[in-house]
C-alpha cells in the first residue's frame, strides 16, 4: 500500500491503525475502493458524472482502459459488519465488488444516461485528482471473501450507473 504521492496519506493512515494490534488494541481495516455507489451516484464514478454533466461530455483520461475496482454502499456496510464479527486483530480487508471497471466502459454508460459523447479528455480537466484518475487501480477480495465469507449481492457499478436520471 503506498505511503506516498497523492494517495499517500490513506496508506499511512491504515498502516498507524493496524499498528495499534500491537498494543493491544483490537483494530482493522475495510479498505474502501474509490467508487462506493449506489443508485447511481458516489465515488469517482460519481465525479465522472457531475463533470459530464457541467462540461457536456461524457469523458475519461488516457485510453479510457484504466481499471477503477468498485462496491456498492450496502455490500461495503456488511464488510464492515463481518469485519467487526469475524477479522483478527491487526487485519486489513478489500471491499472490492467489481475489481476493476475500464473507465471508457463506465464513461459509456454515463454518456449514454446523459444522451452526451463520450470520448478522452485531457487529464488537467480532472484538476489535482487527474493523476488519480488516469491510474490503473484493480484491486482483489479474494482473500475477503474466502477469509470472512462476505458475498456482494448488490448490482455491479456498470449496472448501478443505469440509475442516473438524465
């Protein structure tokens, strides 16, 4: 997990409270990935779209074939249960339900909900979360979901995204 760059404050974060195990205090970690939606909305899908909205394109950085890992709010809400319940102190845990949607592919269907293009943008238009936004990101729950039993049964992001009203 990285303690440095844009990104670094949450590494360092999670590492301090897994350290405190080690004195005795009963800590975990759910590692949230960056698009937590539902209905529709949340996350950086959820940026993706307020920008389309405002720009009047449906866009992405790069290529578009970035991997964003998502999980729907009320998948991560159990993982938080089953990690209160079930995880050993000093542990960390990846609510990941989708491990990795291309972003074009989610830029798709938000172009499609709003009737807007949809096409690569320059990263600046993301402003200080661009370097973010371009960045391959997929992430795992296997051992999750092999070590707490914790099965997403809520839709997908691609699926969730379906729920944007125009």
């Amino acid at each position: 997990m990285p303690t440095d760059g844009p990104v670094g404050g949450r590494g360092r974060t999670v590492t301090a409270i897994l350290g405190l195990a080690s004195h005795g205090v009963w800590s975990t970690s759910v590692r949230l990935p960056r698009t937590v939606h539902t209905e529709g909305t949340g996350g950086f899908a959820g940026l993706l779209t307020d920008i389309a909205r405002r720009s009047g394109v449906s866009g992405y950085p790069g290529d578009g074939t970035q991997r964003w890992p998502a999980v729907h709010a009320l998948d991560a809400a159990a993982l938080f249960r089953l990690a209160l319940e079930r995880a050993e102190p000093g542990t960390a845990w990846h609510a990941v339900a989708d491990e990795g949607d291309e972003v074009r592919d989610i830029a798709a269907v938000i172009g499609r909900r709003l009737d807007l293009p949809v096409q690569s943008v320059p990263e600046e238009t993301y402003g200080p979360l661009g370097p973010i936004f371009r960045a391959d990101q997929p992430a795992s729950s296997a051992r999750t979901r092999q070590a707490l039993g914790w099965e997403p049964r809520h839709p997908g992001l691609l699926a969730d995204l379906e729920n944007i009203r125009p």
